[in-house]
C-alpha cells in the first residue's frame, strides 16, 4: 500500500521514522484488532476498579477535539451537514473502524471504542452533548441510542500529558514507508490480521485515566519491571507494559535473532511499519553482552515497550529482568535473563 487511504480516496503519512499520519493530519498508530482487544482486556485487569467506560470516553474525546477543528467537517447552520456526515463516514471507513451509521455500527473494530467514536461524531453534527446507551446483538452489529444531555458542546481538553505517555513528531525530513494492507468492504487486514489506524491521542487520554488509580491486589507481572525513579505514576506506566506484552504474547508470531541485526527486521515489521517508533539496538546479549540495551521513540512509548519486551521474551525462550530509564524523547530498555535466588 502506497500513502492512499485503505479506501484510496486519502491520504495517510507513513514516515519511516515509525510516525504515521491519519488523513485528517492526526498522529496514528496501526494495531491489529485482537491485539488491541487482549490490551484492553489485559489493562483493565490490571486496576483495581474495571475501568468501565473510561476507552468510550478516551475515544471519543480524542474524536472530539480533531472534529472541532478541522475544515472538512465544518458545516453552518443550514448549509454543509450532509457533506460533514459523509466525510466522518468515509473516515471510519478509511481508519478501519467500521462502518459508523447513524444509529448502529457495522463490523466494528473493537466494541467499546467505536461506539465512543459514534459518540462523538454524533455529537459533532447535533452540536449538543448527547448520552449513548448500546447494545452488542452480534460481533458485527451494534445497536446504538443516543439522548440529549441539553449542553453545548465545548472541546475536551487536552489529556495531562507525562513524558512516558510518548513523543512528539520531531518535523524533521523523513522518507516514506509501503504498507501492505489487504482492503475489504468494512476493514483491511495487515498479514492475516484484521487491523486498524487509531490515534494517538486516544491511547494519551486513556493513560490519563489511569493515573492515580491502584493496581489490583491480584496483579502479577511476568518479568520483572525496575522503572526510573523520574517516572510520575509508574504503577500506570508497568500496567500499560505489561498489558502490551501480553497482546503480543496473543500471537504465534516467531522471533527469530542470532546476531543484533537480526533484531532490525522484526522492529520494522511490528513498531516501525505500524506507526509505533523506532527501536535502536545499543547492546545484545547476542554479542556476548550481559544485558541487551534498546532506544527507543516512540509516539506510545509504553506500548512500544512492551511490544519489546514480548519479542525480546519470546527471541530468547526466557523471562525478563526489564529496566527502563527515561532520555529526551526516548525511553531506554534494559533486558537480561531473569537471576534466580536460591537463597
């Protein structure tokens, strides 16, 4: 796939820094629907309280606040609606969402974000807030009902935004990557895989409302996670990588490595060809070093990471002892083989 749209009527940006762009000009990452189903699942397993509709609102306040702004969904009073209602349409198509109609969801890609981004979109063309009540009849049929809270609508504000949520793009000259992706009538697939672009700010405010929460008495990590005392939150910030882990773990992907190059081919295909970052090898245990050390940039850094320390895992056949410190706009990984204690 060339930089057209999987509807090939936009366009996306997909930089070979691992940074990608939806149509709209909003940072995106690509993530197959699975994956992203097991990390919610996983995430909110994680908490102490389940997390309820805090990825309804985390979609549909990221929608929210691209909607307000841009010009192709602008419509005045009694000029412009339907052109306004088509576009966001087209965006669900060309995002992979599903199809997003005005009081159902077809084929959705994930459950609950979809219909927060039915929200949304809802409540950008009625011009008021609105409550949605839903209804799942089938895994490729929501029905939804909205009502009118009566208010107006103003932009959400922005998520409060940590260092380790991730990076911004740098502006800086990059060249441009082919993805392959497989287009059907409600979706497209990456490999075998059902996929879809999803912004980043979605995963910024979801991590917002993480914050501050306790991690449940029941929450057990497989590897060890030692994070840099600098982090704010690191409860969080291991919920969120661990989380990530796991869905990787979800897949029979092998991870074949016998030399630190090795390493080069499966960071594109998994990080850098999804909009995830760039991952850097600084040391291996391949090279007879006693630790493996990566950098990483990535727009969700904790994910990133976490998708990391699964291939690492999953490379070696081990459990990971896992430090991570933090840079400028880089995160930095340390892997070793976990040290057992007979003592």
């Amino acid at each position: 796939m060339d930089e057209s749209s999987p509807s090939g009527v936009s366009f996306f940006t997909f930089g070979d820094d691992g940074f990608f762009h939806d149509p709209f000009g909003e940072p995106c990452v690509l993530i197959g629907t699975v994956e992203f189903s097991t990390f919610c699942h996983q995430l909110d397993a994680s908490f102490e309280s389940p997390l309820g509709r805090k990825l309804i609102y985390a979609a549909t306040d990221a929608e929210e606040r691209l909607l307000s702004g841009h010009p192709s969904v602008q419509f005045g009073r009694w000029f412009g609606k339907s052109k306004a209602k088509n576009r966001l349409r087209q965006r669900a198509i060309e995002m992979g969402w599903g199809g997003l109609e005005d009081d159902h969801i077809i084929s959705p890609a994930h459950d609950a974000m979809t219909v927060g981004f039915s929200l949304a979109h809802h409540e950008h063309l009625d011009g008021q807030r609105a409550h949605v009540e839903w209804n799942q009849s089938s895994a490729d049929f929501i029905r939804l009902r909205f009502s009118s809270k009566g208010e107006t609508i103003t932009p959400a504000p922005a998520p409060h935004r940590l260092p380790w949520f991730g990076a911004d793009h740098d502006g800086g000259a990059s060249g441009h990557l082919d993805v392959d992706l497989d287009s059907r009538a409600m979706g497209f697939f990456k490999g075998e895989e059902r996929s879809f672009f999803l912004s980043t700010q979605v995963f910024w405010h979801l991590f917002g409302s993480l914050l501050g929460r306790p991690l449940s008495n029941d929450f057990t990590s497989q590897f060890h996670l030692k994070i840099d005392e600098n982090f704010e939150h690191p409860n969080a910030f291991h919920a969120v990588v661990h989380s990530a882990c796991l869905a990787f773990e979800a897949n029979q992907r092998p991870v074949y490595v016998q030399s630190p190059t090795d390493w080069d081919g499966h960071f594109h295909e998994r990080i850098t060809e999804r909009g995830f970052g760039i991952v850097r090898v600084e040391q291996s245990i391949l090279a007879g070093e006693e630790a493996s050390i990566f950098s990483i940039k990535s727009p969700v850094a904790p994910v990133a990471v976490g998708l990391l320390v699964g291939m690492w895992q999953r490379a070696h056949g081990a459990v990971a002892d896992v430090r991570v410190e933090g840079a400028v706009n880089t995160v930095r990984v340390y892997l070793s083989f976990r040290r057992v204690d007979y003592v």
